[in-house]
C-alpha cells in the first residue's frame, strides 16, 4: 500500500453537521492529512463535525490523539464540537483507545446519538453578514459589530471589538480582494469576531516600524483580544478571528434566555 493510498477521507453534510469517514491506516504519516482536513471542516463553522471512526486502522497506540490535537487547537474560538463515533463490534484496540479519547472528546457508539448530542450544546447567540471587496465594508462591519454588541449587552467589550472588525474587514479588503464573511458568535461568556474570505494566504504579523502607517492591525488584534489565529478553510480561503472575555452575569441570562439573531 502506498503511502498516498494509507488514509482516506469521505465527506457528507447530516442536516447542519459534518460527517467525516476516514478509512485506511491512521499512523505518524497519515496523521497531519487528518489533522489538516479536520481543522478546514472545523473552520467552516458547522453545527459540529463528527468523525466515523469504524473503517479506521490505528498503526500505534497513540494514533487518535491527533482529535485532541484538533480540538485543542480549536478550543479558543470556534465552540464547534468535535465528536467521534465509535461504531458497534470494534476490536478491542480501537475501543481501549477511543476511552481514552472521551476524556477530552465526546465519544458516541452510533451516528444518531453523536446527531442527538449536537441539540444539548451551550446556548449561543450567532450571526452572519456579508461585505463586498471595497473601502466601506469596514464602516459597514463596524456599525454591525456596535449594534450586535448592544443587543447582545455585550458593551462592556463592543469598543474593542469594533476595532477588531475594522482591522480584519480592512485587512481582507486590502489584500484578499474577495468578498468576505463576518461572524459573530456569543458563547459561554466568550464573543468571537471572526472573517472569513477567498484568499488561501495566512496572515502573519509584521516587524513594528513606526515609519510606516499601516502594518500594525494583527498587533492590534492580539493587544485587544483574548486570543485570536487564523485558519484555512476547505473551500481554498481562510478564516481569521478573535475572541473577546465578557464579563458579568448579563451573558449568562442573555443566552439563558434562547435569544438568536439568525444564522
């Protein structure tokens, strides 16, 4: 068996989740494909991504940890639950292994429970708008951002989310040229500002140099922000966010309350 024939990966969309398949040989080789294809369906925010694990062949004892991989890498913004099936009459391996793995990741033993557990996720406020490749976006972002916060009572952080938006809007106009996606998502006291466009190209911070005006709207963003990261997407852009810590118990009653302002 090749290398390239080790590990392969099927993909299908279950009402608002996505359902992945690998089959084949999970080992140290194979292991970065998974990990890569998994944070693209992470950062295309479903309502959860849920891994088969039936037709999987771990070549060592600590193959699965590549899940609590992804899910760590993806625990400081995207609140999308990363879940694993198990399937019935495993061999044994598979199933000490995938114990071990439900310490840090749901673990189901069928596709219908791992659908039913998506429905007892933490309430979250969630909201979408697109903006065109031009210059007023980032007002048109900024406004959006101050009006959610106040609805959300959130305006202990709108300042400084606002200045986010207006950095990330600013950024994908300028250089990802495409129309993007700004996302807010309010969830256990953590609001995530986060936009997404077709550019492939991940930002990275610049050197400070204070002879230039621009450069500096990443260093923004990581001065205002609880944490913030970018990731590819599996449509061949990216998505770049921010989360923000609200304090105070107003969240807590906010999402208590099941108020949505649509998806």
């Amino acid at each position: 068996m090749s290398r390239t024939d080790r590990l392969r990966l099927a993909v299908r969309t279950v009402g608002e989740a996505i359902v992945v398949s690998p089959s084949g040989v999970l080992d140290v080789a194979s292991a970065p494909q998974l990990r890569t294809f998994l944070l693209k369906q992470l950062a295309d925010q479903p309502a959860a991504v849920i891994v088969l694990l039936q037709d999987l062949v771990l070549a060592r004892a600590y193959s699965l940890s590549v899940f609590t991989s992804v899910a760590r890498q993806t625990t400081d913004w995207s609140g999308v639950p990363l879940v694993l099936v198990i399937g019935r009459g495993q061999d044994r391996q598979l199933q000490l292994h995938s114990e071990v793995a439900a310490r840090f990741i749901p673990v189901f033993r069928d596709l219908a429970s791992a659908l039913a557990s998506i429905n007892r996720a933490p309430a979250r406020q969630l909201t979408k708008l697109r903006l065109a490749a031009q210059s007023g976006s980032a007002g048109v972002a900024r406004r959006y951002v101050a009006a959610t916060c106040e609805l959300w009572r959130c305006e202990e952080v709108a300042e400084n989310a606002v200045a986010i938006v207006s950095e990330l809007v600013a950024n994908s106009v300028i250089h990802a040229r495409t129309d993007a996606v700004l996302r807010l998502e309010l969830r256990r006291q953590l609001l995530t500002v986060a936009v997404s466009d077709g550019d492939s190209t991940l930002p990275a911070p610049q050197p400070r140099n204070d002879a230039l005006e621009g450069g500096r709207g990443l260093a923004i963003v990581s001065a205002l922000s609880t944490a913030w990261g970018c990731h590819s997407t599996s449509t061949g852009g990216k998505v770049v966010w921010a989360t923000l810590r609200v304090p105070g118990p107003d969240t807590a009653a906010v999402l208590n309350n099941g108020w949505r302002n649509g998806k």
